[in-house]
C-alpha cells in the first residue's frame, strides 16, 4: 500500500516535470530567442519543479486534503515564480552574457509558469 503511494506520487512528479519542460521550453525558446535560455529553463525546473510537488503531494495533498493543497499551490507557485527569475538571473549572470532586466526575467518565469500550470490542469482534467 505505502509503495503504491509512492510510485503515483513518483509517477506524477515526473508526468509533471516532463509537462513542465515541454511547454516551458516551447515557450522560452519563443519569447527569449536564445537557446542558452532553453538549457537555463531545463536547470531552473530541475529545481523548482520537483520541490514544489514533492511537498504538495507527499505533505500538503496527503495529510491535509485538497484544499489545503489548492492554497499550497497557489501560493508555492508565486515563491516559485520569483524564485525562478532569481535563478535565471543567477544563470545568466554565470554564462557571462549581457544582463537582461529584472523585469525580464520576472516576465519570462511568469509567463512560463502560467502556460504550463494551466497545461497541467488541462491535462489533470481530460486525465
């Protein structure tokens, strides 16, 4: 029973991680023009993605209900988007390229997330 719960939850994280990099990838590819920023969204959603799932479906899903993961996501996908524009700061910072903007960056994350968050939901519901 406890491994069952396991493979799903692994299961869906990777369902989800596979999603995430797919359309985020397709979408940083066309608003940033630059592959660099392809390899970065890879690296920033290694990251972020499977932190902010494993702790939605192991702690918050699990023991507290749905409702309690409905807020959860909400508000763990604002701190995923600012930290996502930190970290493509970070990255961009490290290729040793021009900067672009702050803004730019929150823009980027923003838009990625919000494509692919409602992709998963899509999904979640034909599924």
């Amino acid at each position: 029973m406890k491994t069952d719960l396991i493979l799903t939850g692994l299961t869906s994280m990777s369902a989800a991680l596979m999603l995430t990099w797919v359309v985020e990838g397709i979408i940083t590819l066309i608003y940033a023009k630059e592959k660099k920023y392809l390899l970065f969204s890879i690296w920033v959603n290694a990251i972020t993605n499977p932190l902010l799932n494993a702790l939605g479906i192991f702690v918050f899903y699990r023991l507290w209900g749905q409702t309690a993961w409905i807020i959860y996501v909400a508000i763990g996908e604002i701190i995923v988007l600012f930290a996502e524009a930190k970290l493509y700061d970070a990255f961009d910072r490290l290729s040793g390229d021009v900067l672009k903007s702050k803004m730019w960056y929150f823009m980027l994350s923003a838009i990625t997330n919000l494509l692919s968050f409602s992709a998963g939901i899509v999904l979640y519901k034909l599924i």
